[in-house]
C-alpha cells in the first residue's frame, strides 16, 4: 500500500484536487502547505524537475521507497491503470 506526500500551496486547485481524490478513495496522504516555504518549494521543484505544483511522492508503506508521481493527472493516470 501506498502513502503519498504532496507538496503544495493553499490556493491551488490541483492541490485540492488532489486531497479530495486521495480522501474519497480513503488513501493515505500529508499535505505539506508550502504557502509559508518559497524556497522549499523552489528547491522541491528544482529536486523533481517539476515546475508546477502539486508535487506528489509515493511512498511504499512496507518498503518505506519513495517514489516521484508528477502532478494530479499524473496521480489519477496512475491509480486508474
């Protein structure tokens, strides 16, 4: 099973999109607001050369890996498949 971190910002429709997907389907997740972080943020996006946000990691509940998923098309894509 996976948990998934997301990083992003308050005002985001992504982001909410994204919370909201991931609770009704009961799947676990930490929103980390990045509203109060800019260069946090910059640096997050500059690691995972990804330019927008949400930023969404998976990681592994058994193995503790942590995996890049991309956006929020990324994620659906990913658990629709």
């Amino acid at each position: 099973m996976a948990k998934y971190l997301i990083y992003g910002l308050s005002m985001c429709e992504y982001c909410a999109l994204t919370c909201e997907y991931l609770s009704e389907r009961e799947i676990e997740f930490v929103f980390m607001n990045m509203d109060e972080d800019p260069v946090g943020l910059t640096e997050a996006k500059a690691y995972y050369t990804h330019r927008t946000v949400p930023i969404i990691l998976s990681s592994d509940t058994e193995t503790g890996n942590v995996s890049f998923v991309g956006g929020y098309d990324d994620l659906v894509k990913g658990l629709e498949s």
